[in-house]
C-alpha cells in the first residue's frame, strides 16, 4: 500500500474513529488528540494493517485501547 491510501483511509473513516472516540470521552479535543496519536503509531505499520481483512476494526481498537490507556494513567 502507498501513502495515498493511508490519506483515503484516513478521508473516508476519521470521521467515525472521531466519533467513537468522542463517545467514549466527551470531549472534542481530547477525542481528536487520541485519534491523531493513533494515526501516528499506524501510519509507519500501514502497508501491513490495510492487507488485514478489516483494517477499520484494527485501527478502531487502537483508538479504544489508547483511550482505555490514557483513562488508567489518570485513574493511578
């Protein structure tokens, strides 16, 4: 896969990874920050996470696991 269609993914499902993030905390900036730290972490992983069968579901857990993350380092 190329750049390209990192940047189609991102067009076509940041909008609901956005949504499920500001679901989950309510907040407009912070659910923005979660989804932009998980979009740095996937774009060097790319090529192998869009050859899965669900590319979307991978990178939706990792929105949910990084908020889950950041939710138990306030917590402690």
């Amino acid at each position: 896969m190329t750049d390209e269609s990192f940047e189609d993914f991102i067009a076509v499902r940041g909008p609901e990874l956005f949504r499920v993030d500001l679901a989950m905390c309510g907040d407009p900036g912070r659910a923005e920050d979660i989804v932009q730290d998980v979009y740095a972490v996937v774009y060097p992983r790319w090529e192998r996470i869009a050859a899965l069968e669900q590319p979307y579901a991978y990178v939706r857990r990792s929105v949910v696991n990084r908020f889950l993350a950041l939710n138990r380092r306030r917590a402690s």
